[in-house]
C-alpha cells in the first residue's frame, strides 16, 4: 500500500471514530476533541514532511538530469568545432601551393554552419627573425596583398597569413600571436601532440583594441597543418589552423535552450590548478539560495579540463509545485481543527456534526487523489523526456536519406565528366552524412537500449561471439586482429541487446591499437556466485584510470581516442542494456597493457534441466581469426 493510500485509509477511520464520538458527551467529547487534534496534526506534519521529502528529491532528480543535458550539449558542440577544425587542416595540407583563393574556397562554407561564438579562422606560419621579411613577401606573392606582419620581441614568431572574420570585424591578418602565451601555447601542444589543442581562456589579441565592455573572455582552438603525401614536404609541419571561439557568444547561444531559462549555467578552465579563469556564464535570473541544488562536473575540450556549474534560478521553483507540502500542512492542520470543533458539534447535533466530517473526509480524499494525479503527470514527462532522443534522432534519418539520394543523382549526372575537385566535394558530403548517420543510429540504440521489455532467450555465447568476430574481420586483409576465446556458456538474456554490447565491446577492441598493429583480443566468462561475469580485454591505447567511470556517459571518449572514429555513445549504449538486464559493467587495467571490460549478468535456471554451464566448443570463426 502506497503512503497516499494510508493517508486516505487513515482519513476514513478517523471518520468512523467520530461517528463513535457523536454518542458522547460533556467533558468527554471536548477530551476526544482534544485529542482528535492531536492525532489530525501529528499526522499532517507527517504527510507533509513526507511529501516535502519527495519534492527535495524531485528537485534534486531534475538538477542531475539538467546537469546531464547541458553537459552533453556542450560536450558535443565543443567535439563538433574540434573536428570541423580537425577536417579543414587535412584539407588545408592538401594543397601543394597554399593560396588566399585557395582558403578562401576552403573557409567558404563556415559562414553558413551555425557555428556560434567563433570569431575568425586564420593560417599561422612560423618564422625566426631573419625569414620575417621572406614570409611577408612570400604570402604577398599568393594573393595576400594586404598583408603587413607586426613582429614582436620573440624567438619564434607565429604570424597570421590568412585569415577569414566570421563576425564582420577586423581581422588578426598580420598579427605575431607570439605577444600572447596562450594561443603559442595551444600551438605548441598540437604540435607535440598531433591532435586539435585547446588554448587557456583570454581576450583575443584582436579584441583588444574594442571597448572594454565589448571584450569577451574567448579561446583559440589550434589544429597543426601537415602537408599531404604527394606533395613536396609531405609530413612536414607547414603551420596551423586556428579557430577564435569567444566564450559569451558560444555559451549563450549553445547553451541558452539547454538551461531552457531556469539555470544559471558557470564555465571555468580548470587546467591549471590555481590558475583558473572563467570563460563565461548564462544568467538566467536570480538564484536560489538553497547550495544543496548546485551542481558541478568536468568535461575534456582539446586537451583543456572545463568546470562546469549549474544553479537552479526562482523560475526553476516556480516550475514545480514546491509548496505543495505548505498547502497540505495548512489542509490537514485546518481539517484537524475542523473535525475537532465536529467532535464538540456531536454533543449537541450528532446528525450534523456526522455529515460535516464526511464532508471533510471527502475534501481530504479529493486533495489526496489529485497529488496522485500530479505524481502520474511526473512519471509520465520522465518518460517523454525519455522518448525526446529517440523521436528526434529518427526525424532526422528522413532529410539524410534525401542528401544522400541527391549525391547519388549528381555522380550519376557527372559520371562522364572528369572534375575531381567535384568529386572530392561529394565524397565529403557522403562521409558527413554517414557519420551522422552513424550518429543517429547510436542515438536510437541509446534511448532504446533502457526501456521496453527484454525477449530473454537462452544465448549461446560461443555461437554469438564467433558471428561477431566473422563480421568485423572477414574484410581484413592486413593486421587481422588475434583473438582467444575460453570455452564461454549459455546465458539467458535478449539476443539482440547482448549482440549490440558484445559487437561494441569487441569492435572497441580491434578498433582503439595503435595505427599498423593488429588487435590481440581475450574473450572469457566464468560463473561468480549467482551471477555470470563476462570479460574482453585487449591491448590497444588503454583508458587512463580517472576516465574509466566516465567513458560510459554519453559522448564522452577517453584521452588519446580523438584520432579515432566514433561518436561517444558504444559503451554508453552497453551500460544502459546490461544495467536493463541487472547486471553492471566497469573498465579495468589490463595486465601488458590495454583495457579489461567486464560485465555480469544474472544466471537463469536451464529450462531443460541441464546446467546452462557446461561449456560448448570452441569457435570455428575464432580459430579462424587467430
């Protein structure tokens, strides 16, 4: 029995004792009504105080699950200007004789891709201070002819020699960002890394010259160009891409929906202990001054580790009804006295007195029922929230379907034309629209991978894991990856969702090794009390030991993995089907090396009555990868 069904269980006895009281009276029913009193507030209090706790923690639940939201918002609109950066340095080290038309083709499209905050894009070369001069005349001569460097004191210079302004003001063309310690800093890390780097939060050297309440704090992202093969300095560093995001801009407008005007959202660079600069804030109204609601995580930008905070503004109280428990104090305090002044009624008109209490009863009874209502009214928005990312994703595989029949149509209408630069073109439409379409389909699997009813069916996993293992490595021709199997049992679980959590894990496993080396794999299972206890471990790149909770959160990649296809969403996807199941799962150390995934699922009994246990043979598709 729920607590709402005691409450009313509780009101209608109380009813019936006052009809007992109305055969009293005297100085016996102003006794019974003083204590009718009594009970009524002590149970009031109760109710109320138990209804209070339920909206703390509803409170609390809608913190964690904004929390959730802003940081996944954030997190991948920061991946989405990493990796558009990312794609433009490779197509810049393509080009054998980098001019301004040439970047100017290239930086055409950034205009129309929404990308909020960023300010300018612009190619810095190195030079020494002999070469200064050489620079200058050497990108006149490829069609900047505007172009004035502005040396400063410095052992290496960092010169912006082209440049595109994505806001409509002036641009750093000639800058030396060597006058700056953060962005050569960010430089240097993509040079030593090889990776898209971010800078620590400061004011760009072009902002500078604007009014102070026009400056924001802002930071650079800063991809290294290398030139491709074919070209005569192939493999050499030629400079970077850099790409000014200002912080206000971008956190406004990326965020703004996400706190949907009832948060006050804070981002800080936390890379540096005691060196800590905020980058920007949302304000959204005046905040609530109960600290139990504030909450903070980090999240990994380009080598950067951001602090971000939320705090809950007087819109975000005003959204739910956090007083509810006032007015049921204030309900059950006013019917308390109401049937205590009933219980001296009864002594002079017991009929009367009777037909008031039930009158009471039934408003207490109504007032109960409609707190169930709006209870079932939360249960059910949780699960539209639930549903949001699933309905969403699937909408946008329609417009996909209709870009990629489009690329198809204009390759069938060039097929007899030689353009490489067009077909270039379209093959980066078709890579895009596969990634996202990559994208959405990890989407659906996340939002589904949770809800709905399980189809248990036995599984063998000896049979399951060898189909996986035909699939990912039949098409290999070099560095097919060695995989062992220990002699692994029949489990009871859905077939389909164990697929998707075997096919992430072991696909991780070949994918994530370092480039020319073949994946070695070790695939067992072992029965540990009552339930089974599932391991893939490898030896590829590994996890460093503070990111192996937090690789199973939504698009959240671990260090060293941003080389490597992917949207963030696998092991996310395997945390929700085995916690579905009731099992866990958790990334460990792998001895030599690598990275051990290990999930459990509970042991059914074998419908047949033989011990699920017994192991089958081994793998005719494993031995075949060995």
């Amino acid at each position: 029995m729920s607590r709402l069904d005691r409450d009313t269980a509780g009101v209608v006895r109380s009813a019936a004792r006052s009809r007992i009281l109305g055969r009293l009276g005297g100085t016996g029913g102003v006794a019974l009504a003083c204590a009718m009193l009594a009970v009524g507030l002590i149970l009031t209090v109760v109710a109320a105080g138990a209804l209070a706790d339920a909206q703390r923690r509803e409170a609390d639940e809608r913190m964690d699950r904004h929390l959730e939201v802003v940081r996944t918002v954030l997190a991948g609109e920061t991946y989405r200007r990493v990796e558009l950066l990312g794609h433009l340095s490779a197509a810049v080290g393509t080009q054998t004789n980098l001019t301004a038309q040439d970047f100017e083709a290239l930086t055409f499209r950034l205009s129309y891709r929404g990308l909020a905050g960023v300010s300018e894009v612009g190619f810095v070369v190195s030079a020494d201070d002999a070469h200064v001069q050489a620079v200058q005349r050497a990108w006149r001569g490829r069609g900047v002819s505007d172009l004035t460097v502005r040396p400063v004191r410095a052992d290496e210079h960092r010169f912006v020699v082209l440049t595109r302004s994505l806001d409509g003001l002036s641009t750093a063309l000639g800058l030396d960002l060597a006058a700056a310690s953060e962005p050569t800093g960010a430089m240097d890390t993509a040079r030593r890394t090889g990776q898209v780097a971010a800078s620590q939060a400061y004011v760009l050297l072009r902002d500078r010259m604007l009014p102070t309440s026009r400056q924001q704090i802002s930071f650079i992202l800063a991809a290294p160009v290398y030139a491709a093969g074919g070209t005569a300095d192939a493999g050499l560093l030629r400079g970077w891409l850099l790409m000014g995001v200002r912080g206000s801009d971008f956190i406004n407008n990326t965020l703004q929906p996400a706190s949907q005007g009832v948060l006050n959202v804070t981002l800080t660079d936390v890379s540096v202990p005691g060196q800590e600069r905020r980058i920007a804030d949302v304000h959204a109204g005046a905040p609530l001054a109960d600290a139990r609601l504030h909450r903070e995580t980090t999240l990994d930008a380009a080598g950067r580790r951001w602090k971000l905070e939320i705090q809950p503004t007087d819109r975000f109280a005003s959204t739910g009804d956090d007083r509810l428990h006032l007015v049921v104090l204030g309900c059950g305090a006013l019917a308390s006295l109401l049937l205590a002044g009933l219980v001296l009624v009864l002594v002079t008109s017991r009929d009367r007195a009777l037909a008031r209490v039930e009158q009471a009863t039934a408003a207490l009874q109504a007032d109960i029922e409609q707190r169930q209502e709006v209870e079932i009214r939360l249960r059910e928005r949780e699960r539209e929230l639930e549903g949001f990312a699933a309905v969403a994703a699937h909408d946008l595989k329609s417009p996909l379907t209709v870009i990629m029949g489009y690329c198809e149509l204009v390759e069938d209408r060039l097929a007899d034309r030689s353009d490489q630069q067009v077909n270039t073109w379209l093959s980066r439409v078709r890579t895009g629209t596969r990634r996202m379409q990559h994208l959405i389909d990890d989407l659906l699997n996340y939002a589904a991978a949770g809800n709905g009813s399980l189809e248990l069916a036995e599984v063998d996993l000896n049979k399951l894991v060898g189909d996986i293992v035909t699939e990912r490595t039949s098409h290999l021709e070099h560095d097919r990856p060695h995989i062992e199997s220990g002699r692994l049992p029949v489990v009871v679980a859905d077939p389909d969702r164990l697929r998707q959590v075997l096919d992430n894990l072991i696909g991780n496993a070949i994918k994530y090794v370092r480039h020319g080396t073949a994946a070695q794999i070790d695939i067992n299972a072992e029965q540990d009390g009552p339930m089974w206890r599932i391991s893939v471990a490898d030896h590829g790149i590994g996890i460093s030991p503070d990111q192996r909770d937090a690789v199973f959160g939504a698009f959240n990649r671990a260090r060293g993995s941003e080389g490597y296809p992917g949207t963030g969403l696998g092991l996310a996807i395997c945390r929700r089907i085995v916690n579905h199941h009731g099992g866990e799962i958790r990334a460990e150390d792998n001895t030599g090396g690598g990275s051990r995934f290990v999930f459990t699922l509970p042991v059914a009994p074998d419908p047949a009555g033989q011990d699920p246990a017994v192991p089958g043979g081994e793998n005719p598709a494993l031995s075949a990868s060995k």
